[in-house]
C-alpha cells in the first residue's frame, strides 16, 4: 500500500529531481540519482519507490543478515562474481553494491529484467505489483504462482 501511495502522488506532482529533495540531502547525489532513473529505468518511479521502501536512500543500508546490500537491497550472490567461487571478486563486487550510484543502476537494471520475466512468464503485460513480487522473490513456478498472479485452468489471472 506505502508503495502505491507513493507511486500515485510522486507521479501527479513532481518530477524525480522534486521527489528526491525528501530523501536525499546532497544536491549533487540527487542530480546524479535523478539522472540514473532518467537514463536507465523504465519505470523510474517504481525505482524509487522501491528504493524509498528498502532503504530510505541511505547507500550504505544492509539487510537480511547483511546479505541485502545498498538502495535497491541487491543480494550479490545473484551475480557471476559472487556465483564463480572466487572469494576477491564476490567482495569486490559487493563492495562497488554500496556505491549509491552504482547499486541504483543494478536495482534499475533487475526491476527491467523482472518486467521482462513477467511478460515472458505470463504473456501479458507486467503489472509494477507484479515486478515487485518477482523482485523479493516470491515468485513460485510450481505451485502456478508467477509475478503476483496465479495460472487457473491454463490462464494467468
């Protein structure tokens, strides 16, 4: 619901620049925010909201037993450096993930590829609930349940 509400009113009112202004206190973090979901976001207030609701804008946030790293909660084990053994490169990333800028792309970039996983998965245009509950991991293929919804007699619904 707090996403949603802010999703509706962010979007009527203000432009990203103007809806940064609460969250982040550097003028020059919020250009360069402002400018990453201008250029790589789809949907540049999903990004934010989503950011808004994982970490508050705070760069340096972890969660989830320190394994949700940066903005957008991004756990590295997703990623080749961390998935290829090699111990420096996976702490290398992880730490480049703290980097504001950096993690804001990388949360861009998996909510586009979540889009695209929806609309592949279901055949039908991905909802932002729907991107959201792919991206915290909720999907469950076998129990029939992809992108917050559900397939009932061969149908996505």
């Amino acid at each position: 619901m707090y996403l949603a509400v802010i999703l509706a009113v962010s979007a009527t009112v203000m432009s990203i620049d103007r809806a940064l202004e609460h969250h982040v206190r550097s003028a020059l973090l919020r250009r360069t925010y402002a400018e990453i979901l201008r250029d790589h976001a789809r949907d540049p207030w999903l990004v934010a909201a989503l950011v808004t609701e994982e970490s508050r804008w705070q760069a340096t946030a972890s969660g989830d037993g320190e394994q949700a790293i940066g903005l957008g909660q991004i756990h590295a084990r997703h990623y080749p450096a961390c998935r290829s053994g090699d111990a420096t490169a996976c702490a290398l990333f992880q730490a480049s993930l703290l980097d504001g800028a950096t993690n804001l792309i990388h949360t861009a970039r998996l909510l586009d590829a979540q889009a695209r996983y929806c609309r592949r998965a279901t055949g039908r245009a991905p909802t932002r609930a729907g991107i959201l509950y792919s991206y915290g991991g909720y999907n469950r293929p076998k129990e029939n349940r992809v992108c917050n919804r559900r397939r009932v007699k061969g149908r996505w619904r």
